[in-house]
C-alpha cells in the first residue's frame, strides 16, 4: 500500500504480504528501491502492528527506544534477506543483530480454539521485546533454513516488498495479486487496447 492508503480509524494501512513474521517487519519500510515509505514511524504505531501482525492480544507501551531497536532489527533482517536472494555471504553485523534478539526471551506459545473447533497457535500477551525476540527467532530459522531459497522479490519495479513463495510451482512473482499483480495486468491491458486504438 501507498503512503496514501489508510486502514480504519485513518491510520497507516500495514501490509502482510511476507508469509511470516519476520518479512512482515521488513514490509515496515516500503518502496526501499524509491521513495521509502516508513509504515511504523512512532512508537504507537509500532505497538499496533504487533497486535496486527497477530503476535500480541493488545498493543503493549512501546518507547522510542522499542522503535529503534524494531527498525534495527527490520534493517538487519532485510540485509541478510538481500544477501541470500543474491547468493552472496551475509554480513557479520547483520548476523550478530539477528542474534542478539534472538537470544533474548520470545514470547510463549499460546494455544486457543478456532472457529471451526480446531486448535490454533494465538496471539498472546507480551512485551515489544519479547515480540521482536520472536521475529528474530522466526528470521533465524527461516533464513537459516531450507525455505530460504523460496524468499522473493516482488516483481512489480516500484515495489520492493519480499516474501516466501509457498506455491508449489515456485513461480509466484508478485508481493500480492490484489496488489502488484493487478496494476500489472491493467497496465497491461491498458498497453493492449492502446495498441488496437
């Protein structure tokens, strides 16, 4: 979503288009090949995408210091994640970063009825640190795992939003077909008519 776009309340809307955690929080910092859209510039706003995010049951009292350490570790995550697209060695700070959050206390798992009757993992109650321990848990098991030769770029050339292609062909190009993927198709179609006009 653009800088323009709000979510209820005219709030800034977030996007979760990453398919885990911790490519959620990299989505903080949109449009990064461009003009960066910055989608968690306070500290409230920080506590409300954790409750977004679906990691905490309320939006915890987050300082500015939480919101440095958020970005820190979004900064961090997202340099290993360009790094692993790229084939190359990911960088000893960004490692350390990781590790560093990631050995602090997460939060506890948390099980709940679902609708349906079945159980489901649910958000619990917690702190800013504890939250970001967990998303830094969940980008060291994804980055350091099988699964992180299916992390992509969306193909889209405004947007630079990452995610885990889950697809079984592997051939997902887009953050989101409600997003990239339709102004690509319009755009298309738009190229197409132009051309028989």
């Amino acid at each position: 979503m653009t800088s323009a776009q709000r979510g209820p309340g005219g709030q800034e809307a977030f996007v979760f288009v990453g398919g885990c955690p911790s490519l959620d929080l990299v989505a903080t910092l949109g449009r990064r090949h461009a003009s960066p859209v910055e989608r968690i510039p306070d500290a409230d706003t920080l506590s409300r995408w954790f409750v977004e995010q679906g990691l905490l049951t309320d939006p915890p009292p987050a300082t500015d210091r939480d919101l440095e350490r958020a970005r820190r570790l979004r900064e961090a995550i997202s340099a290993i994640v360009r790094s692993s697209m790229g084939g190359a060695a990911a960088g000893a700070e960004p490692l350390g970063v990781v590790n560093e959050f990631a050995a602090l206390a997460d939060l506890p798992p948390r099980l709940a009825a679902g609708t349906d009757g079945r159980v489901v993992t649910a958000p619990s109650a917690g702190s800013p640190s504890q939250a970001l321990a967990t998303i830094a848990r969940d980008a060291a098991r994804l980055l350091g795992g099988p699964r992180a030769t299916r992390i992509k770029e969306c193909a889209h050339p405004d947007c630079s939003l990452v995610f885990l292609d889950e697809t079984q062909s592997g051939r997902r190009r887009w953050c989101s077909m409600d997003r990239c993927g339709n102004l690509v198709k319009i755009k298309g179609y738009r190229e197409r008519r132009g051309r028989q006009s």
